[in-house]
C-alpha cells in the first residue's frame, strides 16, 4: 500500500508515524516544500526573546531520524503542484526545479497555512516580516542580529502579536501593536486586563487601525494608517493565517469555512482515498455541531493519527473541538474555550454571560492574585457554551474543566455541581470556574 503525504509538519508527519507503526511494511511518502519537519511553531516568540538560542531548539525531531528509524521516505524541499484523482498521482517539484510523479492508494493533504500578507504597498519591503513557520522565525532572529531594531510595529494583535510584544521587550525593544479589533471574541473586561498589562509594560496600542501602506526610507520603515504614522525598524505581521487549500480545490476537492478544505469525521474529503488534516482543514465545532476553522496544533496531530488509523482499517473518527486556547503575555495567562456572547447569538442560542473576579489561592494563603471568569450559557436549555479567564496564575490549567464541560455537552447547573479539588495553595473552597457557574445559574 501506497501512502502519500502532502507537508511535513504536525499532522502530515503525526499520519507518517502512525501509519508506520500500524502497518511497518506500508510505503509511506512525505513531501514537504520547506528543509524544516517536526518543530514546534508555538515556541517560536519564546526563542525569539532569547538572542542567544538557536532558532532550531525548536525541531522536535530531525528529518534523517525519521528516515532512519522510521522507514519514511520524507522528501524535503518537494513541493506538490497538482493532484489527478483519477491517476492517483501528485506531481511535485523539488528545490532544483526537476519534476516528479508520486502515486498513490491513500493521501493526505496536509499542507498547513501561511500568513495573510494584506495586498498592500511596501508589504514585500525588507524588514517586513511574518511569524509562522520556522523559516519565517529564522528570518526574524536574523534580522534582529543583523540590525540595529530598537522599535517594531506589530500589525495584528492576535495571539502571534501579543507573544511578540513580550518577546521583543525583552530584548529592550520598544513596541507599537496595531490592530482593527482588538481580542474581538473575549469579554470587554478579560480583554481590558490584557490592555492594562500591555501598558504597564510600556506596550502602545492604537486599536480601530487599518494599515494602508508601508513605506521604506533607508533602513526606516514606516506604517501608514489612515489617521496615523508609526515608525519602525522591523514590522512583524500578525494578521492571522489562511490555509493552504489551493491544490485541494484545483483538483475537485469541496472547501468549508474561509476555503479550508472541507472534511467530514474521519478527516475525508469529497473524493475517495483524499484525507485532509491540520491547519488546511476544517472541523466540527462541539459546542455547535457546525463546521469552523479554527487552526490549533492538537487538532493537527490529532487528526494526522486519525487519518493514519482509517487507511490501517480502524474505525475511528474525531468528536470535534471546542476551540480551546490558552497564551502567555507578560504574567498574565489567557484562556479560552467554546463561545463567545456574540459566538454563541450567531449560533442561534440564546446567550447569558456572567463575568466575577475571584482570587487563586484562599484568602489568607500568601501569593493570592485576582482571576477574572467569564462564562456563557444558554438559557433555553442551560448548556454551558464557554469560558473565558486571565490572571497571573492558575489559568492555563483551569480551561481545562470547562473545556471538558463542552465535549460532555453539561449543562451550567451540572457543572456547577462538580467536584473540584481544594487545597489553600492553589484555589478557594469555592473555586473561581464554580463560583462563576453558580453566579450563571442564577442569571439563567
């Protein structure tokens, strides 16, 4: 059996490995367009404020090791062209411009996504750069070894933004971030203490901005919005990212949410023998049973093994994903899951939201700081619908019971009956998600 990979990194290299610990003498082909495989692309801002950190920490697992002791046949600097259904083929081009034929019996698209560059003037100038991929981080610590950047303009304030507004402040870097909506899908007063943080860490923001141009004087950069001028000398664009569904739609393959490609439970596509899996892809929301994009790095490993198990004949598919999200900026920790108020109105629900501030620790426990929990509900049938916190400590983990809430499909009033471990040095009695759903229960 034949089985083919389309992009080298989380899920399509996930799908590689389990398909060749479930079936050992399966022919298994990677192509992937860049030399880089296997790294983690979230610990990117992180590397990045330590000047001193090589950029390939990063690689989880080299390339070699994969052919080595895998038996993959991956093959860097290969990118795929086009894909004919009927033949079974994709036919690809490597870095030194030759062309090649691969066939297969079972592929997988898993070509990721790439920065959205605004079609703008001066957006290919030097010193204009996007954080991505790890090449795209490499050119970032290049840049900054390379030149005398003591401002940078960050355009987009998403969660790549706000990671690098740390990152670069650390290197004693003044930042300027830029941005049309700031934290658009959280609750006023959890976005309100991620503002004030910024501030307090001499971060401007300019929110309702939209970038029209980036001029280049010398090694100057400007960026020009319609009520502003903001000076740089390096400008990281943090717009977000679109995927990589081209090849999918060119050969028949359906698109879903913002031209992901469009897969059902077990990651297939609308043709036979195509799965699809990472941040091409698209999924099923278990709040709404609705198709989302929402690209997230255990969704992509997630579904690379489900792909990976249904070629093999196990019948598995994925539940879906509640959007869950959790972001280090300065002390705070910042995490979602689930649906917003207006998420949860355009969904059709009927939405009450209650937000309380509570402490991490009991009251008299040294070392106690302030958690803001937002929660939704519905108020037809009293499901819990999200979660929103910040604070300096105990955040990251908490997420995870309402994340967990979401999958079981609970009801705010169930939730609020759970049975959360105590202990002073870590919550009070009443811990801050509990306290936070008896306030939602009354609301309801």
């Amino acid at each position: 059996m034949d089985f083919l990979v389309i992009g080298g990194d989380a899920a399509g290299m996930s799908a590689a490995s389990r398909a060749k610990r479930n079936q050992p003498d399966m022919n298994v082909t990677v192509l992937e367009q860049t030399m880089d495989v296997s790294y983690s692309a979230c610990g990117m801002p992180y590397n990045i404020s330590d000047p001193n950190r090589d950029i390939d920490d990063l690689v989880v697992r080299q390339a070699q090791v994969f052919r080595d002791k895998q038996g993959i046949n991956l093959l860097t600097g290969y990118r795929a062209r086009s894909i004919d259904p009927e033949a079974q083929t994709v036919k690809a081009v490597d870095y030194s411009g030759k062309e090649a034929t691969f066939q297969y019996d079972y592929l997988l698209i898993a070509t990721g996504a790439s920065p959205i560059m605004p079609d703008i003037e001066g957006i290919d100038s030097s010193g204009v750069l996007p954080l991505k991929g790890l090449s795209d981080g490499r050119n970032i610590k290049a840049y900054l070894r390379q030149n005398d950047v003591r401002q940078a303009v960050l355009v987009g304030m998403g969660y790549i933004g706000l990671e690098m507004s740390e990152s670069l402040r650390e290197r004693g870097i003044e930042v300027v971030g830029t941005t049309r909506g700031f934290m658009r899908n959280y609750d006023e007063q959890i976005a309100g203490v991620v503002k004030e943080t910024l501030a307090a860490h001499d971060v401007s923001l300019y929110t309702d901005h939209t970038v029209e141009k980036i001029e280049k004087n010398g090694k100057n950069l400007s960026v020009v919005c319609k009520d502003k001028r903001l000076e740089a000398d390096m400008v990281v664009m943090g717009l977000g990212v679109r995927p990589n569904s081209e090849i999918a739609a060119d050969a028949g393959i359906k698109l879903g949410p913002k031209d992901s490609i469009a897969v059902d439970r077990k990651v297939e596509t609308s043709l036979p023998e195509i799965f699809s899996a990472g941040d091409c892809a698209d999924a099923y929301h278990v709040v709404t049973g609705e198709k989302v994009y929402i690209p997230l790095a255990l969704v992509a490993n997630r579904a690379g093994w489900t792909a990976a198990d249904r070629i093999c004949g196990k019948n598995v598919y994925l539940q879906g994903i509640a959007g869950s999200a959790v972001f280090k900026v300065f002390e705070l920790e910042v995490a979602r899951t689930g649906l917003s108020v207006k998420q949860a109105e355009e969904a059709g629900f009927d939405p009450a939201s209650v937000t309380i501030k509570a402490r991490s620790r009991a009251h008299a426990h040294p070392g106690a700081t302030s958690i803001w929990v937002h929660m939704v509900g519905d108020r037809e049938s009293g499901r819990l619908l999200g979660t929103q916190m910040v604070g300096k400590e105990g955040v990251a983990h908490r997420i995870k019971g309402p994340t967990v809430a979401l999958h079981a499909h609970m009801t705010v009033q169930d939730f609020s009956q759970t049975d959360l471990a105590y202990a002073p040095p870590f919550s009070p009695v009443w811990d801050p998600m509990l306290t936070a759903a008896n306030q939602l229960v009354k609301r309801l």
